[in-house]
C-alpha cells in the first residue's frame, strides 16, 4: 500500500502537479530515528578499551538457518554443542580464508562464537558498552544467551550498553548471527534466485554492484566501560572568521587602525550530551545542573582555548585566535593539523571528574557556490581515485598494515583526495584521514539502486543518518555522496531522491551534497538536486573501446553540458581502463598497461581544458588498486582498473600519475615537488630559460638566477 501511495505521487509528478510531492512525507515510513552515542572508544581516565579481536568460533549456516537456528536456540548454548565449528579470525571477511568453495560464495547466515572473562573491578560503579565497527549485511547479538542489539546495514558501527547482562568475574559467551544477503530493500540491493545444479536447485545471491560481496564481522569488536553519567555524544563544526577586533591592539604604540593587518579566528561550535541523568540509579529527580562541562583545545602541549558550560545540552563556542587550519596535503606546508579537545564532566556538589573524552579536530571552512568549492577561503582543486576496501585473504577486513601502506601511497603519487565508493570505510581509515589531510567524499552504500520502494527509502535514510553521525566531526569528510550510478532514468528516482536531499539537508547543512552519476545528461534525474555534480564516464573503455582519439572530446563535451544545464561545480568522479600487470603492447590495445597511461592522457587533456572553465574540480581515476569482483568473463580475477595491483605495487601508469598530480599541486598550490619523478637521461628544453641550478655558473648576460640551455650546432 505504501508503495501504491509513492506512484501516485509519481503520477502526480510527471502531470506537472509538483506541488503534490510535498506530501510524500505522509505516505512513506517516517524518518529513522536519530542515533545517540557511538563516541569512537578511546582510553581515558575514566574509560576502559578492551579489544575482544582474535580467533572467534565459526559455524556456517545453510541459506534457511537464521529461522532454524532461532527456533533452535543455537544462541543458548555453545555453537560446538551444535555442529563442528571452525576457528575464524575477527577482524576479517570469511569468504577467502579457506579452502571451501561453498563458504567463499556462501549466502545467508553464519553464527560467531566469543568466551572471555570480565573483572570484578568493572561491576564497580560504571557502565559496560559492547560495540562492533561494522558487521556485514546484518546481525543479531546475543549475550549468555540474551538478545542484546540487532543491526541492518553494514560497514557501520553500532553498540548497545551490557552492564545487566555480564557476568562479573565469570566466563562469558557472546554470540553474533550474521546474514549476507541483499534484497530490493537492503543498501545495497541485490536479489535471491536458483539455479538448477546435479544436485538440485541452488540458492544463490545476484547483485548488479562491480565488486566482491565480502561478508562476516569486518571491523574491530570492543569492551568498554563509562561512568554512571557520562558523555554520551559531541557534535562540532568549525569555521574560520576574520579577526576585526585585535584585542592585541595597543593604542600607546601609534600604530594606525588601517596598519594593523587582522589575523584569523577559528571557531568551533560544540553540542556536548551526557546521559545517565535521569536514570534511578543515579537519582528519582534529574538535574542537569548537579553537572558541568569544562573543555580544554590543546596544541601540543598548550591549551589555546577553554570554555565551562552547563545544562542538559551543553552547547558553547570555542574560539582560537590565529589558529593552525586543517589544510589538504600538498596544500600547504602544515597539511593534516589536529588540535587535540578535551572534555571534562564534573559534579557540581563537590567538583569531582566524572568523566573524560579526548578527540582529534581539525578547524577549517568549507564553502561552495555555482562554480567553486572552496577550503579556508581557497579553490581547492580534488585529484585522488575512487577506492575499495579490499585485499588478499581478508577481504574488507580492517588492516592497520594496509591502511598505513595505502596512505603512504596515496601521498607517493600526490593524490589528496578520495571518494569511499560504495560504501563507508572504517572509522580507522577516517583518523588516517585526517590526519594525513586526504580529503573524503564521505559516500554510501546507495550502489546500483534500481528498485525504489518504501522500504529502500527508509533504509536508505537510515545509511546516510548512521554515516553522518559517525563522520560529521571529522575534517576529512569534504561532502556526502548519496548514491552511486543509481539508475535514475527511472519516472520512481525523482520523488526518491528529492525525497533523500530533503532528509540529508536536515542532518547537515556544513558540507555539499553529491552522488556518481552514469546516466546520460538528458535522461537523468537526480543531479537537480544535488549542490555538486558528479559524473562517471569510461570512454574508449565500456564506450568505444580501443578508440582513445573519442576520449578527449566526450569527456569535454558532457561536462560542459552539466555545467551549462544546472550551473553547479562539476567533476568527474571515475574514468579509467582495466590493466594486466606486465601486458604491453605498441601500438597500444586494450588490457596492457600501454593502453592505460593513453587513456590517462587523453583524460588529462580534457580536464586542462575544463580546469581554464572555473567550475571543474575534480578528477578521480577508477581506482586506486586492483580489486576482487564476483565471477564474470569480462573480469580476470577481478577488477584490473587500478594503477597499483591488489598486493600494492605500481603500475607503469602510477608514474605517469604522480606526475600529473605533483604537477597540480605545483599549479595550483606552488608545493614542493619530487625531484625524482624519472631517472636522469638527458636535458630536453634547448635555447629556454631556466632556473640556475645550485653550483652551476651561467651566462653573465642571462636574466638573474637563469641560464640558457645550450643547443648543438
């Protein structure tokens, strides 16, 4: 019936009556409910971590088993009491981690097994949080045997409190049911059909999305404990404001007001909620005001600004004079700056520290208009790729090995930006982030959305809201990307997604809003709504494959028709060609690594052109390094569009890359660039000047600080 109530607002639509639209909110599942909490769970003075990462007991379930199990009780008891199980390491994907063909492709449920120990001292006076980074697709906990939290959507963290249901200084026995597959509501969307084998009909799963459909518990599983009342939640945004009142002026030295030259105030705004107020417990009449708040912004080891606040939420403004902006790499020599903020809870009775929570902020400003997007008040130019958590053997299990190699990669080639496509990547990789200054389009798991029903559109919801709450305070996260390629030539697509616009714009107002578009220009839906344009394009690849001479202009052209049909910014957020390690060929065909860097340069010629229009701003190859995809004959185990190969080595194209990259950078920002992008063969530009290289004595009648290169007669 839902569903019946959204076409008819469709019909009303596409009958020019607009108006109607309005009203979908009444006929379509509420907005999801906000979520509360889920504080990255850092160590502190009044806060335990314990990691419950390790070697975990596994039992695969047959596609019907998550109702079997249920009825079954598996939960109740030990999961080797049911079947044999096997040893499976947590954090990773199952899929690749043994020999069975039946669990690399398997489809539906599989059950997890945890024994550990909790100290007296834990009983004592605070409160106990079991919290998991990121379960793929969906889960059931359970804890001796009591259901404790269920979850839907993967790749996001959820947590539930467990002081009720531990035992203290006793063994304990967590249990997670997870469930992989997709189905025209879920985000992403896939479908369950049969196949008829030797053996009968085969239920397996069918997905339109271009990468391997890893499953299992993906990140890190914790313990930890908080007070009674504690922090339950922070928000913050930054701005940066011209300083017009120096209070630093001094009027005795004769220095005129229009002398001064005005330096910059960082602003950050916070919303800090405790909770555990109101519980019995604590007290039959809440009052906030029995609490205070004192934060502290430290800068190594300074604090450069404080504030003491009061109230059920506390709201205040921190405010830094000259502070260090968070800048992009390669933007600016102090890339990546994180002041460390300091939030302390008291009671007010007698002054005592309640609770602690440090966390990494990065003070920048963000703004866009028609045809720029603009950081601390500069164009910034997006060059980086489209990327993929994955790799061998783990699959989208979260690596500290990986990311700190990756990372150094990115920095390698000069990239400074990257797209989260499909889905969001771990809270790990967003402090990596920020940290290194590589900029995020923060996207979600909206992949391929062909189906657009009621269900979706809540579920939908629900990823954005869960993403935005979990990425909103970090500097990285430059813009949300609703959806990729999703299929909105469909009449369904445009209520849907002026329907999502609405929703985002009310969660967050501080960043642009985007999605990768594949749909042709005239056909497409969706980018009327959106304040950044993003478009995916494989020229000379899926279109005119081998004719790297269409490239040039087709790219130039369909940007240029974006541009001129919705006056937004415009980049182009993938393009690229799959590449074997080691296949070459001259002239260039397709599949060698010869074709690639062709294809690249065809690219970068359109995009200078497009760079002189003001509202390109980006350019993203697909991708960063080869990645596994589901079994098909255009893929040769898997996708080969990366310029690194999946163990992290580069491609011919990397080099050509980084140039390209640095070169930006030089163009744009004046960095420093590597002198060693190729070795040494032989100096090139005849009768130019140049700048003087150190030591070397030149013509007393050339310009100062040049030479003229010498040319042989």
């Amino acid at each position: 019936m839902l569903w019946y109530y959204l076409c008819i607002v469709v019909l009303f639509v596409d009958s020019g009556f607009a108006g109607k639209l309005n009203s979908a909110k009444t006929v379509i599942k509420k907005d999801p409910p906000l979520t509360q909490g889920l504080l990255y769970p850092f160590e502190s003075e009044s806060r335990d971590v314990r990691s419950l990462d390790g070697m975990w007991r596994f039992l695969k379930g047959g596609y019907n088993d998550s109702t079997n199990g249920l009825e079954e009780k598996w939960y109740a008891t030990d999961l080797d009491k049911i079947k044999p199980t096997l040893a499976m390491p947590v954090p990773a994907s199952y899929n690749d981690l043994t020999t069975d063909e039946s669990l690399r492709d398997h489809l539906g449920v599989v059950w997890y097994e945890r024994k550990f120990f909790v100290s007296h001292d834990w009983s004592l006076d605070k409160r106990v949080w079991l919290r998991f980074g990121s379960v793929h697709y969906s889960a059931i906990v359970w804890l001796n045997g009591v259901e404790v939290v269920r979850h839907d959507i993967g790749h996001l963290p959820f947590e539930v409190e467990i002081t009720d249901h531990l035992r203290f200084g006793a063994q304990n026995r967590l249990t997670v049911l997870c469930n992989n597959t997709l189905t025209r509501s879920t985000v992403p969307q896939g479908e369950v059909v049969q196949l008829l084998t030797d053996a009968g009909n085969k239920t397996f799963q069918t997905y339109t999305f271009d990468f391997f459909n890893y499953a299992g518990i993906h990140r890190s599983v914790v313990l930890y404990t908080t007070p009674k009342v504690y922090i339950q939640d922070i928000h913050i945004t930054t701005d940066v404001v011209v300083d017009s009142n120096d209070d630093d002026y001094d009027e005795a030295s004769g220095e005129k007001e229009a002398d001064r030259i005005p330096g910059n105030i960082g602003i950050i705004d916070f919303k800090v909620t405790i909770a555990g107020v109101d519980s019995n417990e604590v007290t039959e009449s809440p009052d906030f005001q029995s609490y205070y708040l004192h934060l502290q912004l430290r800068a190594a080891d300074e604090i450069v600004a404080h504030e003491m606040c009061k109230g059920r939420t506390f709201n205040g403004t921190l405010r830094v004079k000259n502070p260090i902006l968070w800048w992009p790499y390669l933007m600016n020599p102090v890339y990546g700056y994180l002041y460390t903020l300091e939030i302390y809870l008291h009671s007010a009775t007698d002054e005592s520290l309640i609770d602690v929570y440090r966390m990494k902020v990065g003070i920048r400003k963000i703004q866009w208009d028609e045809s720029s997007f603009l950081l601390n008040g500069q164009k910034i130019y997006l060059h980086g790729f489209g990327r993929h958590e994955d790799s061998d053997l783990r699959g989208k299990g979260l690596d500290y090995a990986l990311l700190t190699r990756d990372f150094n990669l990115l920095k390698w080639i000069g990239a400074n930006a990257y797209r989260t496509s499909h889905y969001p990547y771990s809270e790990e990789s967003m402090q990596f982030a920020d940290e290194n200054g590589i900029m995020i389009i923060d996207e979600c798991s909206s992949v391929n959305t062909d189906y657009f029903g009621a269900d979706l559109l809540y579920n939908h919801k629900s990823a954005l809201e869960q993403l935005i709450h979990r990425d909103r305070n970090h500097p990285s996260a430059i813009m949300w990307s609703i959806a990729n390629e999703p299929r909105t030539q469909k009449n369904q697509s445009e209520p849907y997604f002026r329907e999502i616009v609405r929703y985002v714009k009310t969660l967050d107002l501080t960043r642009p809003l985007t999605a990768a578009i594949n749909v042709e220009i005239g056909k497409d839906k969706l980018a009327q709504f959106l304040d950044i344009i993003s478009f995916n394009r494989y020229n000379a690849w899926y279109h005119n494959a081998g004719h790297l001479d269409t490239i040039s202009i087709a790219v130039k052209t369909e940007a240029i028709n974006w541009n001129k049909k919705y006056k937004r910014p415009i980049l182009m957020s993938e393009y690229g060609a799959d590449t074997l390690e080691g296949l070459h060929s001259l002239p260039e065909t397709i599949w060698s690594e010869d074709y690639q860097i062709a294809l690249f340069g065809q690219h970068f010629k359109a995009f200078d052109y497009l760079i002189k229009q003001n509202w390109f701003i980006g350019e993203f190859v697909w991708n960063f390094a080869d990645f596994k995809t589901e079994q098909a004959y255009t893929r040769v185990g898997g996708n080969k569009k990366g310029v690194f190969t999946r163990n992290r080595q580069p491609k011919s194209s990397a080099h050509l890359l980084r140039e390209r990259y640095y070169g930006l950078c030089k163009q744009f920002y004046e960095c420093e660039v590597p002198s060693d992008f190729l070795p040494y063969s032989i100096h090139w530009r005849y009768r130019v000047h140049r700048p003087a290289v150190d030591g070397e004595i030149c013509d007393s009648n050339s310009l100062p600080k040049e030479c003229i290169d010498f040319k042989l007669n």
